[in-house]
C-alpha cells in the first residue's frame, strides 16, 4: 500500500520512509502542503501521514482540501500535545491523530488500526440497512440521507454502522472505541464525542425530518430514529 508522508522535518520524513518501508509500504514524500496536494492528485493513495505545522498551505488545509473531494485516510501529526489541536482535527476529517515526539511503532500501529477500519468488509456482501430519510450500503460505504448522497469518511462510516445495524442498543464510549478504532487504539473517549457530532451534523440535513444517533446521558451513545418537530 502506497503512504504519503507530509512533513518539513528531514528528519522526521526519512525516519518514516525507513521505518514504512521496513513494514512493507511504499513511501511518497512531500516537504509543504502544496506539493503534497499536487501528489496526493497524481497518485492513487492508500494513506497520508500530515504534519500540521507546514510552510505555505498548512495541515489544517491540506486536510480539508483532501476531505472535500475525498475519504482517503488521514493521520495528522502535531508537535503540541493539546486537546484543542486535536479535536480541531478530528473536526476537519482526520481519522487519528498521533503528537510528537512519538515512538514509530506507535505510529505503525496507528496506520495498522486505520487501514482495518477503512477495508473492513460486511460479513454479509449485500448488507443494506433502510431508515426513513437514512440508507447506509455497507457494500459500496455509501450512506444516503434525504435521497442525497453525502461526504462521510471511513471512521464514521464504521462508527455509523457500528451503530445503526444494532438499532436501540446503549453503547458506552469505550466500547465504540474498541469496535471502531481498534483494542489497540491509544487514545481518549473525546474522541468518539468529536466524531459523533460530525456525523449528527452530515445526517441531520434540511432534507430530513429526523435525527438518529441520540445521546444516553451518563452512559453513551445509541442509534434511534426520532422525528423532527
């Protein structure tokens, strides 16, 4: 599988390519955000590792630049350890995000967990789930609300089916954590609140009367249908 790496460090970029290629990928590389949104046009892509911190067109660009047009996996790193960077970009399409310094197995891991939930298939081929105004096709990952396809990326996408095909059922936040990122996900139930809100956000459109995924207060999160009044 083919990774894109977006860092300014030297360093950092020919420690990736070193330790990616040891793995088994292949390795692009891409020192600012504009040449990283050149390659990233040019190349099929499985995968972008995404300093946040670059010369020119920055992270949070390149990201939502990506997103706009695409569900391609994005890890972003970040040389602060802070909350707000990081729901910042889980809030802009990120699938994870990893802070520096960090260990390289980490990272593998990481990219590991992503490319899990990005090929996991259905177990059933023609697994299709209905709703007024909502139809998730697990086959194809498309989710339609309202008769209109939207934009969704690969985590919410599992964490929307992770939901909707137990309708009713109270999931916690720890336990959305291991079935959607992974047992071996190293990272804080903020999370799962962050990617839930961009899902209602997608999901709760003009076009629809209803909302889906509620809040059980204190405990977590479920997949209900409720009109809109």
């Amino acid at each position: 599988m083919k990774i894109l790496v977006v860092d300014d460090d030297p360093g950092i970029r020919q420690l990736l390519q070193i330790t990616l290629q040891v793995e088994g990928y292949e390795v692009i590389l891409a020192e600012d955000g504009k040449k990283a949104l050149e390659i990233e046009a040019a190349h099929p892509i499985d995968l972008v590792i995404l300093d946040l911190m670059l010369p020119g067109i920055d992270g949070w660009q390149v990201c939502k630049q990506i997103r706009a047009k695409s569900n391609l996996p994005i890890i972003m790193l970040t040389a602060k350890d802070d909350e707000i960077d990081t729901i910042m970009g889980l809030k802009i399409g990120a699938d994870d995000y990893i802070s520096k310094p960090f260990s390289p197995r980490e990272l593998v891991a990481r990219i590991e967990a992503v490319l899990r939930r990005t090929n996991r298939q259905s177990e059933d081929s023609n697994a299709l789930l209905t709703f007024p105004g909502l139809i998730i096709d697990q086959t194809r990952r498309i989710v339609t609300v309202g008769g209109q396809e939207i934009e969704i990326s690969p985590t919410e996408f599992d964490l929307l089916w992770e939901l909707a095909h137990r309708p009713g059922q109270v999931y916690n936040r720890d336990v959305l954590l291991d079935r959607v990122w992974g047992l071996d996900y190293i990272g804080t139930t903020r999370t799962v609140d962050v990617h839930i809100k961009r899902l209602r956000s997608k999901l709760e459109k003009d076009q629809t009367r209803y909302s889906y995924v509620q809040t059980v207060w204190g405990v977590g999160y479920k997949f209900e249908v409720i009109p809109i009044d």
